[in-house]
C-alpha cells in the first residue's frame, strides 16, 4: 500500500515547515502499518492555475498528479491562514477539480477506492473549518475520508509560538495524527477488499 503526504507549506525547500512536522508523525505512522510513504513539498514545483490536469509546457502538475493516484492514501497537509487552508492548498484542490470527471477503464471516478486525511497547523484558530473545506473538497473529487483521519495543531487565538518553537499540545497532536494514520490504512484495506460500485447511470 502507497501514501502520499502533499506539503502545502508557503515556504519552498530547504526552509522549516512547521506543517512538514506535524505530517511526518502521521507518515512514520503510516510507514509502521506497512505503508510506502513518499512526500512532495507543492511549493517546490511550478503549479499553475487551472482546472485542468496538465495546463501546458511548464506545468508540474502532471508530475504530481502521477504520484497522487499512484497513491492509495493522499494525505493533504496545509498551515493555516487567515483562518482558511493556505493558498497553495487552495491551487493542488482546484488542480485535482479535474479528476471530478477522470475515469478509469472501469469507467469509475479516478478517486473511488482511495482514502484521504488531513494535517493542519497553524498559530491561529482555524483548524476545525480547514478540515472540514480540504475534506469537503476530496470528497466532492471522489476520496472517502475514514473517521477521525485528521491531526492539527492550534496556538489558539492570539499571536504565539509556532509549532516547532514550543512542545504544548503536542501529545494530543500526535496521538491524533496516529489514530488518523490507523483509521485511513484500515479504510484503505477495505477498499482494497470491496470496491466502490460505480456511479448510478
């Protein structure tokens, strides 16, 4: 089984990132069920702005967009800003609208049979919506989201530290981000076992 963790940290390699964090304890958790995880910092690539999956020369989506359905779990992780995911967020969701309408040789949605969770941090309140806009959107593409298959990480209201800069409320970030690594390789497993039908004609 493959995951792949999507990085939309503002901040291009080789910066910290506080999301890029957070998102590794759930991929060590991946990897402890026998997962293959691999990761893309977005930021990196040059993702242009459509809703098309490839948008012509120059475009790295394509690229990415290989390593997402090569992957059985996606897990889209994001700070948070102004209350909202963080504009690159935004573009990898409005890239992946495309395979809203992809299908397969078996004429079902590119997304059906995989499974999907979310990772956000951030030093602001917020959390609780951009889960529930980045779920929202994976859903409407055709992912299903297991129960509890989120971790985030909140300063709360305010200005404070980042994630890195303190340990508070780390425990209960990462035993969260274990339980939503345990609950996606669990839905993930049976998919694989019993397929979605495909969509009602």
């Amino acid at each position: 089984m493959r995951a792949l963790v999507v990085n939309c940290t503002l901040k291009p390699s080789p910066a910290t990132s506080n999301t890029e964090a957070l998102a590794a304890v759930v991929a060590d958790a991946l990897r402890g069920h026998g997962v293959d995880v691999d990761g893309v910092r977005a930021a990196d690539h040059d993702i242009r702005p459509g809703v098309s999956s490839d948008e012509g020369d120059g475009d790295a989506w394509p690229a990415i967009r290989e390593r997402v359905l090569a992957a059985d779990i996606l897990v889209i992780a994001t700070p948070t800003w102004l209350g909202q995911p963080s504009s690159v967020c935004k573009r990898v969701l409005e890239r992946m609208d495309a395979m809203i309408s992809e299908t397969g040789d078996d004429g079902r949605p590119v997304a059906y049979d995989r499974v999907a969770g979310v990772v956000v941090t951030g030093n602001e309140d917020g959390a609780h919506n951009v889960i529930s806009d980045v779920a929202g959107a994976l859903i409407d593409i055709g992912y299903t989201i297991p129960a509890q298959a989120w971790t985030y990480w909140n300063r709360g209201p305010g200005p404070g530290p980042s994630y890195l800069e303190t340990d508070e409320g780390h425990e209960w970030s990462h035993t969260t981000g274990r339980t939503a690594a345990a609950n996606l390789v669990a839905v993930a497993r049976a998919l694989r076992a019993a397929p979605l039908p495909p969509p009602l004609s």
